[in-house]
C-alpha cells in the first residue's frame, strides 16, 4: 500500500516537472536606468544640420533588438537623409515639426502623432523654421544595422522645394 502511494505521488508530480522544464527561463532581473544615468548630447553635425539633442532612451537587448532616444530639434534643424533596415516609429512629444521622403511626401508632426516611416525609405525629419520639436525615435535592428546614414538636406528640399 506505501510503494502503491508512493508511485502515486511520483506519477501525479512527473508532469509538474516537466510543465516546468518548458517554462521560459529568465536571464536576471529588471533592470532601470534613469534619465540622469542615460545623459544626452548635442548631436554631430555629421548626420545633423543645426542644433540637435539626443538623449538615449534604451539600447537594444536581446532578444529585445530596438532601441529608442529622444531626439529634440531647434527651429530649422534636420537630421540627414537616412534610412532604417526594419523601419522607424516617431512618437512626437513637443512642438511641430516635419518628416519628408525623396518621393516628395511631406508629414508635418504635432504634439501625439505616431509617424511610421517603412524599411528602406530614405527620409529625413526635423522642426519647422519657426518650432522646436521633440520626439522618441524606435528603430528595430535588422542585420547588426538600426540606420543608414545618406548626405545633408539642402535647404531647399527642407524648405520643400
């Protein structure tokens, strides 16, 4: 009668272990990071026209491959043209500001909208020549590669002409 129970408790405890063994495991802890750890900087003017600031937000983690920063652009400030592998997201936080493609598409961004900029479209965004903007720029990494950075916006394409 014991072996019986025994065998019981056996049989009734292997599928727990198993659920168990196929459970996702976990890598550590939660892991934060303050605004004041993560810092910023003025953006090169390798890839910037005007005053630019860049404040990482989060780096890629795997098996997490996006990474985000906010980016703030004073009136008449642009990023170069560029392009992402796996596409961007702008989330737009503060002021006004303008995204363009080559083909000639022109998106003026306000305080709340989410622009969607797909894989490969060489683009460029920026404020206005009378607003500052501010966004959160997502781009996934595809291939090691989260952007492609091209030459510098003339003035007359960031005036849209």
């Amino acid at each position: 009668m014991r072996i019986q129970s025994m065998l019981a408790a056996i049989a009734l405890a292997l599928p727990a272990a198993a659920a168990a063994q196929d459970a996702p495991a976990t890598e550590g802890p939660m892991v934060g990071t303050t605004a004041q750890e993560r810092g910023g900087q003025i953006a090169s003017d390798e890839n910037f026209t005007g005053t630019v600031y860049v404040e990482p937000v989060f780096d890629a983690r795997d098996p997490f491959i996006v990474n985000a920063g906010k980016v703030t652009f004073l009136p008449g400030a642009r990023s170069n043209w560029h392009s992402h592998p796996a596409g961007q997201m702008l989330i737009v936080t503060d002021g006004t500001g303008w995204v363009a493609t080559r083909d000639g598409q022109r998106i003026v961004m306000n305080v709340g909208d989410v622009i969607w900029t797909p894989p490969v479209v060489e683009h460029w965004h920026g404020a206005t020549d009378g607003s500052a903007v501010s966004h959160y720029a997502v781009q996934q990494y595809e291939n090691g590669e989260n952007v492609v950075w091209l030459e510098p916006v003339t003035d007359a394409a960031y005036r849209g002409g």
